[in-house]
C-alpha cells in the first residue's frame, strides 16, 4: 500500500509540473507572437484594445481609398489643365490671325489670305488633336464615354452648309436685352444672318422671331442709345420703330433652330429649302461651306470622391466635357431645343471665321470674326479656371488626408504595437522560470518507472 501511494503521489507531481512547464511556455509563445511587432492577434489578447484596433483600422483602408482616388483626380485634372493650356495659347494665336485678316490689305489672288487661312486651319487641327487628350486609355474630355474618341473632324472634301450668326457684343447684347435668357459665360448672345433678295443682309433674333437691317444691329441702336433708349423695349414703348417685319414661327419657346440646323449649326433638309417675306423681301438663311467637328463623348461627369460621406457632384468631379471646353452658341444653346449640345460650338465657329477668311470676307471678319475667336478663347479659360480651382482643392485634400493618415497611424501602433524593451525583459523573464523550472525537475521528479519496482 505504501508503494501505491508513492506511485499516486509521484504521478500527481509529474502531471502538475508538466501543466506548470506547458503554461510557462504558452506564455513564451505569446511573447514571442509579439516579435512581429504587434501585441494584438486575437481578440482575446486584450478584448478593449482589439476592437479599438479594428475601428483604426478600418479608418485606415478608407484613408487609402480616398487618396488612392484624390491622386487619380490630381492626376486627371492636371492633364486637363495641360491640354486646356496648350489649347489657349492656340487659340490667341488664331485670333491674332484673324484681327491680321480682317485688318491687313490682302491680294485675294494669293499672297497672304491663302497663308493666313492654313495658319487658321492648323489652329483649329491642333485643338482637335488636344481635345482628344488621353491620360492612359482613357479621353479626359469625353464625359463618362472615355473609351472612345470624342472629337472628329470632318475631312476637307466633305464639307457641310452650316448657319452665319451674327454674334452680339456686350453693348449689343444691353440693347437687345430679351436675346438669350441665359447670361452664363459658356452662351453666346447671337443673332441668325440671313440674306435678302434685295441683296442686303439682314439679322433674325430667333426668339422673338424680329429681322432687323444689318446696319441697324451694328451702329444704327446706337443712334437709339444716344436718345436715351437704353433697350430695345423702351425705344419700342415710345414708339419707335427698330425691326423691319417679324417671321411669326420664331417665336420663343418655339422649334425653329432645331427644325432648321443641326446641334452643329450644319442646315438641316428643311432648312436648305426655308425662306420667309419679311415687309416685301425674300430671306432665306445665310450659310457658310466648312468642315464641322462633332462629338461622341457625353455630357456626364466622373467624380472621384475625395472624403467620407456622400458624392458632391459640385466638388468631387474631375473632368470637363466637350461642352465644358467649347461652349454653345445659338444652335444648340438652351433656346434651341437641341439636345444634347454639340459640345463643338467655339471649334465649329472658329471653322467658320475659316472659311470666312479663306473667301476673303474681311468685312464679316472684322464686324463678327474676332468677336467669335475672342469668345472662343474666353470659354476655354473659364473652363481652365475651374479645373485649376478643383485641383486646388485636391491637393488641399491631399494634406488632409496624409495628416490624418499619420494619426490613423499612431493610433494603431498606440494600441497594438510592441513595447520592443518590455517585451525583451519579458522574454528574459519567462526563459529564467523555464531554466529554473526544468532544473528543479531534474532533481526532484523521480528519473525512470524502474524506480517504482524497486
């Protein structure tokens, strides 16, 4: 009996020394785990600690999400920014060429109207060439449709009959006070040219449907202003008479533009065969042969959104569309009903002070075409200057996100990072009570079973 005691009780020491050595080195496993610099591996490490762990870093994937998307957009509207540069300086180029068209004696037979219209033609090929900027695979001018070209140009021996505008300036557009409702920079205040069979040219306003003399539009309402008519309305009251006749289809709200021209000003079937009395003369449209430029992009934005919370359409879109870059004019702006917009209008008008200039018209040049190539480029910056506002933003964002990426970060490491000194004092800890323990067994734990027999 006393032998089986001696057994129990030497069984019973074996198996809790053994429980003992395997907790001591459980506990090592543990502090060797945190070599990876990391004390948190599973929640039951430190329960508190962890689900603040997880909550810094979920921020933490976001923050990346979000810059990863705000140096898309940097990237994006700094490749619009170049290419709307570029298509600036082009575009004070052409318009010095045509102020030198309209201003300088030309021989129409050669000499420098040939030279000064190639000069205009390879003007408006190069803004074709940037519009169709590409930044990877993708058209930064073409909407969401960026997978495919947005900008052609019809070829030379296909040339289209497109509409003459007579464009408004700032004192005309004070006059005529009810053409256009629209007073954004990207609207054209114009009225449509039409030709008499008396030989004169006369101005339609396509929304009230009035025609008046071309002298009128041009000097004559300022006879008008000299009276102290300050409008056309008011000149109108006191019973002065300013138009010539009116054309009752062109009335306001009406189809008129759309049933006649395309988006792109080119004249549509019926409008080929249009005329119209007018006080005892027949008008029909004035028309003009020229390449077009169409668009296939569309009108929507890509947003790249740059903080948490829901999309600003207003501030987290990146790109310009083709109407952005190139405006509208009385064929497609919001009066016309044509829709979409051509998103083409300042390239097609600058085609057109083309052909003007390539028929030696330096009297439409100087009276409509520098005012045309003036608001081409006047388009073009505004778009520039809202891209260059938007980038700002961006990179305001930018350094937001970084200095908050480092907080994210700290947090993190205050939370779940390794005491490098504490945990090698530790491990020095547990592998003394490993040594002690393992000594300490070798003489007080019996050294075979052959030590029961005896």
């Amino acid at each position: 009996r006393g032998d089986i005691m001696i057994r129990i009780s030497s069984n019973y020491m074996v198996q809790r020394y053994q429980r003992d050595l395997n907790a001591i080195n459980y506990e090592k496993s543990k502090l060797m785990e945190q070599s990876d610099g990391s004390k948190l591996h599973r929640p039951s490490d430190d329960s508190v600690g962890y689900s603040r762990f997880l909550r810094y870093d979920v921020a933490d994937g976001e923050n990346d999400r979000y810059q990863d998307s705000v140096k898309a957009g940097i990237s994006w509207m700094k490749t619009t920014e170049t290419a709307l540069s570029s298509m600036e300086d082009i575009q004070k180029t052409f318009k010095a060429k045509t102020i030198q068209a309209a201003t300088d004696d030309k021989d129409e037979k050669g000499g420098d109207w040939p030279a000064i219209a190639r000069e205009m033609k390879a003007c408006v090929e190069q803004i074709v060439s940037l519009a169709n900027t590409q930044l990877g695979d993708r058209y930064v001018f073409a909407g969401q449709a960026d997978l495919r070209q947005p900008f052609q140009m019809s070829s030379p021996a296909d040339l289209k009959h497109r509409g003459v505008t007579k464009t408004l300036d700032d004192r005309q557009s004070a006059f005529f006070s009810n053409v256009g409702d629209n007073d954004s920079a990207d609207f054209l205040h114009q009225m449509l040219s039409l030709n008499g069979d008396d030989g004169n040219t006369y101005y339609l306003n396509t929304l009230t449907g009035k025609v008046y003399t071309k002298e009128f539009v041009q000097d004559g309402y300022k006879d008008m202003i000299a009276k102290g008519y300050k409008t056309e309305a008011e000149a109108n009251a006191a019973g002065v008479t300013t138009s010539v006749g009116s054309i009752p289809a062109a009335i306001k709200g009406s189809t008129f533009i759309k049933d006649n021209f395309k988006n792109t000003g080119e004249v549509t079937t019926a409008g080929s065969g249009w005329s119209a009395a007018v006080n005892g003369v027949n008008m029909k449209f004035s028309t003009v042969r020229q390449q077009i430029v169409t668009y296939s992009g569309d009108l929507r934005y890509i947003s790249m959104v740059k903080q948490n919370g829901s999309t600003e359409p207003t501030s987290d879109t990146v790109n310009k569309t083709g109407t952005d870059v190139f405006g509208r004019d009385l064929f497609d702006d919001i009066n016309s009903k044509n829709d979409p917009p051509s998103g083409t209008a300042m390239l097609n008008n600058m085609l057109t002070v083309h052909a003007k200039t390539n028929a030696c018209d330096s009297h439409w040049l100087s009276s409509d075409g520098v005012t045309l190539a003036d608001v081409a480029n006047l388009v073009t910056l505004q778009a520039h200057t809202e891209t260059g506002a938007r980038l700002n933003l961006y990179t305001d964002s930018k350094d937001v996100l970084t200095n908050h990426k480092e907080n994210i970060t700290r947090d993190i490491t205050d939370v779940s990072g390794t005491d490098v000194a504490e945990l090698a004092t530790k491990l020095m800890q547990q592998q003394t009570i490993m040594s002690m323990s393992l000594s300490m067994g070798a003489r007080i734990l019996p050294l075979s079973l052959v030590d029961y027999l005896r």
